[in-house]
C-alpha cells in the first residue's frame, strides 16, 4: 500500500518531492522517483510485499515502461507465470513488476486481467504516453487535474495543492452533490479543476489529449442464473470465498482481521483462519455508550474461531480528540462519521500488523442494508391515497419522541417518511441516505448559491438510472449502492481512515470474480421475504451459530447526536456561528440556525444535517481557506 503522484510537463524535481512528502504517510518506508525530460513519477511505499527488492517506480527489462503502483495484485504470480513463458525477465519478486511487463505485453488490456485493488501510473516511454488505472469498485484513489501544458496527478486532492500551477476554487456544483450524498461522486471533486478517476477506468494522457475509457462494469444475470439449485451455489460460494481469502492472506509482514462481530467480518475472520496454521490476530473496538456498542459480539466470534483477539473500549474523549487528526489530514469533505472510530481501529491494529482484511461490500451485493426492507414495504404505503397518506404518517412522526440512539426508531420511521413520495427506488433510497432532501437543499443555501447547482445535484444519480436499464428492481439498488455509496463513502473511508495510520486493508468481497458469481444468483438467494443476505447466512450459519448470524446489524455508529449538544457544542457554535457563515456566502444562516435550535432543544434528531455541515467547516478551515 502506497501512496503515487505525478506530473508531466514544466517543473522540477522539487516539486514531486514535495507532492510525495504531502502523503508520506501512506508509505512511510521507502521513496522513489523517476524523472525525465518533463515526465515527473513519485512514489512513497508501504513495503508489504519483496521487502527488499520491491522499490518504485519499476521498469521492464529495457525500461521504457516505468511503473508507479498502489495496492494490490492477488494474481501477480499467476500473471507472472505467463509471461514468463512469453519470455519476459523478472529482476523482484513484486507484484509491480507484473505490471510493467504486463502493459509491455497486453497494453491497455492489462487492467482487464489484474485482479486486485490499485491505482496505476505507467509511463510509456516509446509512445510518449501517460496511462492511469484505478480497480474495479474503487478501493484506491486516484486524482487528476490538467490545465494548458500540464497534466498532474496523486493519490490524495493535498498533494495536486503542492504544484504551483493548481489554484484552489471550489466547485459549487460539487458543494451541492456533498450535502445530498455526504460524500463527492466521481468523477467530481470538491475544487474546480481536479477530477477523479472512476473505479473500473483508466485514463490516457497523449499528446496533450485525454481519453478515459471503461474496462470494467457490474453486470447481473447469466446462465449461471438459470436453474441453478441451492446446493451447488453453495458449494461454489464456499469455494470463491474461500479462494478470494486465501488470495488476500498473502504477505511478508503481519496480518490481521477487523472483527466487528457481524456475518461480513465474521466470514472473512472465518476463512482466513480456516486458511492460517496459527491464530489469527483479530482486532476490535468498543464504546462505552451500549447502544453503540457491540464488542461483545467480536469477542463471542473470536472466541469460537479461536483467533488472537485484540480489544479496547474507546471513550467519548479520546473518539472527540480523533477529530483533529482526521480532519488535519481529510483533504475532501467526507461526512461518514465512522471514520473517526475506523481510525482508531486502524491505529490500534498497526500496532500488531501491517494488512488488515476487512468484510466491505457484504452489504453491498448481498442486499444486508435496512434500505432494502424499506424498498420491500413501500408498496405497502403506495397504496394508502395520497392526502391520507401524507397527513396520518407524518402526523405519526410527529408523535415519536426524538432519541439520539444509534439508528432509533423513531429515526428510521421519520427517514422512511422523507421518501414515501418518490416514486423512483434510486432516488428514494438516496433521499433516505442523504442529509438533506431535494427540498431541505434549497432552504440550506443562498439563492445565488442553489440556482447553479439545482440543475446538476441529481445528474449522479440520472446516471446510474440510466445505466440500470434491464435489471430487477433488486439488481437496480445494488448496482446503485456499489457505484456510489460503496465506492465514494465506505470504501474512501476505510482508505483514508486506514492509510492515516500506514495500514492495509484488503477486502475479499470484492474479488471481482466472487462479487460476479453473486450477482448471476437469483434475486430471492439474497433477499428472501425480509431478510437480506439470506444465502451468505444459510453457508455461515453452521460455522459461526445462529446468534451471530441472526442477531440485528447495528453498524459502525458512534453519537454524533449527543455530542453536538454535549461536548461539541461550543465547537459547533464556532463552526457555524453567524459570521462564519454569512463570510463564505454558502448557507441562509437563519436555516441553519433553525436546525440548530431545533437539535439543542430535542424537538428533532438533526445530527445529519449539523454533522454534514460541521465536516464542510473543518474542512473548509484546513484546505480551503
């Protein structure tokens, strides 16, 4: 794991130099850099795999391919065989070294048989071309911005800032996404000027031209669909989850599971003990406020599989001074507020190991979010007559008291409310992830503000409706939660969250030959009646018992709700005071002043809100201001 930067055109070495410094952090082993006649590569490097030959950037045998790299590649010895037989020479025994040989041989077509998690710079040297690939759902990084002679780019939006060409302006199209996503989709990014490549595509830089194209996209259905019995789906999800384990436990520095005590993180805790001649060492974190909490759980999993565990209780002091070590180094706005426990999880876990595997993207593409029971009973409420509708449930609303648990009852009604009226499943589930409705998003920004970005703050989602033509309504929103949520928040939270601390995280769900074997199964393999991830459960349950597996999914909370009226609240007052506010020309103080008020008196749950904005503020204090 790695942190890669680079530009092409005028400047010198120093400035890579200080780009690569700007995200040492992702590699704080070892540095490297190739420069020539305007072509700048950097790359600092977390050593995982060849410890002592693995360096980079990394050539093929007459180097005119030069490689800096990012991640992972689970098959680079199976790649590596071939093209040995092809008669290519290997000088490490790194999985970078794959890459150059690979785009010597295959060209392009080399992202398309990489199965991994990466992001990829490859100079070409004869061709005078710039190649840049991310994976397949985004699990690493990848920016670019290119103005007149220059093209630039890294892992990370602060190291763009280190080259004297980028000015800094924020895009308020971009603005208006974040506060309906909580996160910026790709390819936007939050400031004018820089891009993101999109997971499953890679960019060309040729001639002062740029060309992005698709090698990759999520696809449902096949004859593997038709006829298929339960029995041998059974049996070929046992084995893919047990090969794309084993593929993820390869190392030559220590390793480790997150362990939450859910099915995801259970299942992969599971394989790779099954697949360990000694403990696992798993690790996880607990907080002191219950319903919150749920180590007991990851102890109970531990316990059963025999792992090494490791664990500790966290208090609302030490998550509260995680704050400033996040959002210090948090370059884009990100308002997953589990980023904050997720850091302290990576911290303590580097402690012990250098790769941990975690259970991303079991919700995803098993159907496991409480969304999908939402979508199952809408039908239900579609059919009460409008004017009924309306006025009774939201009358009901109204009458629930406001709990600052995580994901109360109360919470979850008044978010199921917020989307009865939408009629497209894509937009409804998103209103009921958001913070901020359609209509809130108006209330929330000054006129001048809300006129520019109106017209494009749904053009993300247009697109992925757009793209999902042909699928069930089922397939719809796991396409859907993959491409965005998955990839822009769970996904850009465990990099960042992780990498802060120089830690690996590998996420076996996401072996793009397993993720595709569960999308060819029948819809009721994975949501059956009310419960999602049915078929996942039914392989696990014998192995791990049926509390773990049946027990309710609580998630990764922290109570942001509490906080903002406790021991935020002088810094929420500061963040969003009056003056702060009218001076950047955003926000209509006097709606946030309302949501404000209506938090600190417990009339409404507006954590949401507040937390988005509050996120937008530190932000906007470290990196924009």
């Amino acid at each position: 794991m790695c942190g890669i930067a680079g530009f092409i055109g005028r400047g010198d070495r120093d400035i890579i130099q200080a780009m690569i410094n700007e995200i040492d952090y992702r590699g704080p082993d070892e540095k490297g850099f190739f420069t020539k006649e305007g072509v700048f590569l950097g790359h600092c490097r977390l050593s995982i795999i060849d410890l002592k030959t693995g360096g980079q950037p990394m050539f093929n045998e007459d180097k005119n391919v030069a490689v800096v790299f990012n991640g992972e590649i689970y098959n680079f010895l199976e790649l590596k065989e071939i093209l040995l037989k092809k008669g290519h020479q290997f000088k490490t025994q790194s999985d970078t070294e794959v890459i150059a040989h690979g785009y010597e041989e295959w060209g392009e077509s080399v992202f398309e048989k990489m199965n991994g998690m990466f992001a990829v710079a490859i100079w070409d040297e004869k061709n005078k071309k710039l190649i840049l690939g991310r994976d397949r759902f985004g699990e690493k990084p990848l920016y670019w911005a290119s103005s007149l002679d220059i093209f630039i780019f890294s892992s990370e939006l602060k190291s763009i800032f280190q080259h004297p060409s980028f000015k800094k302006e924020i895009d308020p199209v971009s603005l208006g996404k974040y506060f309906f996503f909580e996160y910026i989709p790709s390819p936007h990014t939050i400031f004018k000027g820089i891009k993101k490549i999109e997971p499953g595509h890679f960019l060309v830089f040729q001639n002062n031209k740029i060309k992005i194209n698709s090698y990759w996209q999520i696809k449902f259905g096949g004859p593997e669909a038709v006829g298929i019995d339960e029995n041998t789906a059974l049996k070929n999800l046992d084995i893919l989850l047990d090969q794309s384990v084993k593929k993820s436990l390869v190392s030559d520095v220590p390793l480790g599971v997150f362990l939450s005590g859910g099915i995801d993180s259970s299942t992969i805790a599971y394989f790779a003990q099954k697949n360990s001649n000694q403990p696992v060492k798993t690790f996880s974190i607990g907080f002191k406020e219950k319903s919150f909490d749920e180590s007991k759980w990851a102890r109970l999993v531990a316990k059963r599989l025999g792992t090494e565990h490791y664990e500790k209780i966290f208090s609302t002091k030490e998550l509260i001074n995680s704050i400033s070590s996040v959002f210090g180094k948090l370059d884009e706005p990100l308002a997953d507020a589990s980023i904050l426990p997720t850091y302290l999880l990576s911290k303590m876990a580097k402690e012990k190991v250098t790769v941990v595997l975690g259970g991303d993207g079991g919700d995803e593409f098993w159907m496991g979010y409480p969304t999908f029971i939402a979508h199952r009973l809408f039908p239900l409420f579609n059919i009460i007559p409008g004017f009924i509708k309306n006025n009774a449930l939201n009358f009901f609303a109204s009458l629930l008291p406001v709990s600052f648990d995580n994901f109360s009852f109360d919470f979850k009604v008044k978010k199921f409310l917020s989307g009865i009226n939408i009629a497209d499943n894509i937009l409804r589930n998103q209103v009921w992830l958001s913070a901020f409705s359609p209509t809130e998003l108006k209330s929330l920004f000054v006129p001048e503000i809300y006129e520019v970005i109106k017209n494009n703050v749904f053009e993300d989602i247009n697109k992925i409706i757009g793209e999902n033509t042909g699928m069930s309504k089922w397939q719809k929103l796991v396409y859907a939660y993959s491409k965005h949520y998955l990839a822009e928040d769970i996904l850009t939270k465990v990099d960042r969250a992780s990498m802060m601390n120089s830690l690996e995280v590998r996420s076996p769900f996401l072996n793009h030959e397993l993720v595709s074997f569960v999308n060819n199964l029948p819809d009721n393999f994975k949501f059956k009646g009310m419960e999602g991830k049915y078929f996942l459960k039914k392989l696990m349950e014998p192995r791990l018992g049926k509390d773990i597996i049946s027990r309710k999914k609580k998630g990764f909370g922290i109570p942001i709700a509490r906080w903002l009226t406790g021991e935020l609240k002088g810094e929420l007052g500061k963040m969003l005071s009056e003056e702060k506010i009218k001076k950047q020309g955003f926000f209509d103080y006097s709606y946030v002043k309302k949501i404000i008020t209506e938090h600190m008196e417990g009339r409404k749950n507006n954590r949401q809100k507040l937390w988005s904005l509050f996120v937008f503020q530190k932000w906007h204090e470290n990196w924009a201001e």
